[in-house]
C-alpha cells in the first residue's frame, strides 16, 4: 500500500492543508475535562497531517473508487465530495466569518473556543484533534487566546508534563454568543430546505466509516512493515 501526501480537497494541487468546516454537535459532549476521546481514525489522520508523514491516499483504502484521472474537472467537482463539502462550508460559513472578522476571532480560534465551550477542559494534544486543527497552529491561537483572557492553562493532575486548557469567564460568555450568531446565521441559510436532518446524519455516519477505514489501512500498513 503506497503512501502519499494529503489529498487536495480543491482539486487544484495546491496542497492546501485547511480544514473546513464545524459540526461539532456530531462530537459526543461528555462532562467537562478531557472526557472525550478521540476516535482512532480521526488522531492517526491528524498525526501524519501535523507530523509531516505521508497519509494515505483514497485509493488505498477504498480500492474501488473509479478512476476520474481522465474526467473533465467541471465533471470531476461535479461529484467530488470533498469539494462539494468544502463549496458548502464556504457558502454557508462566509456570513459567520464576518461577524467573527468583527469580534476580531480568528477561525483558528474560533474551532478552540467553540470546542472547549462544547467538550469542556481539554489537554492541548486532545483539543488539536477535536478541532481538527495541527498542534503548532493550535499552540499559536492558544497563546493569542491566553494574552485576551480567554483561556487559561492549567498543569495536567494526572501528568505535569501535560497542560490543560479551559475557557476563562469571559471566554465562555463570548463563545455562546459567537455560538447563537453561528445558528441563527446557520437556520436562515437554511430555511425551507428539505431533509437537513437527515444530511446530517447521514455526514456523521460517513465521516465515522472513512474514519474507521483510515485507522485499518494505517494498522494494516504497521503490520505489513
């Protein structure tokens, strides 16, 4: 199984390591401080992401994929999932990016606040995959957060190597209201449209079964070597 470098979602190879996009509803809340747990697949994708390794294509793990090599590209996007998401992030997020624009928030810091306001106290390793975001990006937002007052750090009980994070007062009060301008701006965009619901569920299932499929090509690839 041979390895190679993220997929450009774009389809424009440009290598663009972003991610799009948030629904962290379909991350499971469970209490506060580091209760939440990664799943297998989404901490292995984001080790290789962070780290500089080579991920695996999807050709790898899922074999049957036809091949669009060949395709016109209006007729590749056309029925690239990863660029229809990415083109209904944008759509749907651009409004939202302004009134964080406004609160002078950064989408980097936004994914942190959002995650730890959902997810509660967090370590530093943990929050990076929840927000799906690598670790030095995460690090840098962190401190820019820390200096406003918005989080704070804490020593690891359990590890002193470890560093907790937490939403300070005022860091949570801004949050939800960042929170009810997302889904208000979330539910006019949406208005009238049909089976909602139902996407979603159906986005969550998906992203669970890549996720599964990743963290097998990954063992898999552990034992062949």
């Amino acid at each position: 199984m041979k390895p190679r470098w993220p997929v450009d979602i774009h389809g424009c190879g440009s290598g663009n390591r972003r991610q799009g996009g948030m629904n962290w509803g379909s991350t499971p809340a469970a209490g506060r401080h580091r209760s939440w747990k990664p799943s297998e697949g989404s901490r292995q994708c984001l080790d290789g992401w962070k780290s500089g390794l080579p991920m695996y294509s999807y050709e790898s793990i899922l074999p049957s994929v036809p091949d669009c090599s060949t395709a016109p590209v209006s007729e590749f996007l056309d029925r690239y999932l990863p660029y229809l998401l990415r083109k209904a992030d944008q759509t749907l997020s651009a409004p939202f990016y302004a009134v964080l624009a406004r609160a002078g928030v950064a989408r980097s810091e936004w994914r942190l606040l959002s995650v730890l306001e959902d997810l509660g106290d967090l370590r530093v390793a943990d929050l990076a995959v929840a927000a799906l975001s690598p670790q030095p990006t995460v690090t840098h937002a962190l401190g820019r957060l820390e200096n406003r007052g918005l989080v704070i750090k804490t020593v690891d009980g359990d590890d002193r190597r470890q560093r907790v994070v937490a939403l300070t007062p005022a860091g949570s009060a801004l949050t939800r209201a960042l929170i009810a301008d997302a889904a208000l701006l979330e539910a006019k965009a949406l208005a009238g449209a049909d089976g909602i619901e139902e996407l979603a569920q159906r986005l969550q299932a998906l992203t669970s079964f890549v996720e599964s499929r990743v963290a097998t090509a990954v063992d898999d690839e552990v034992w062949a070597g």
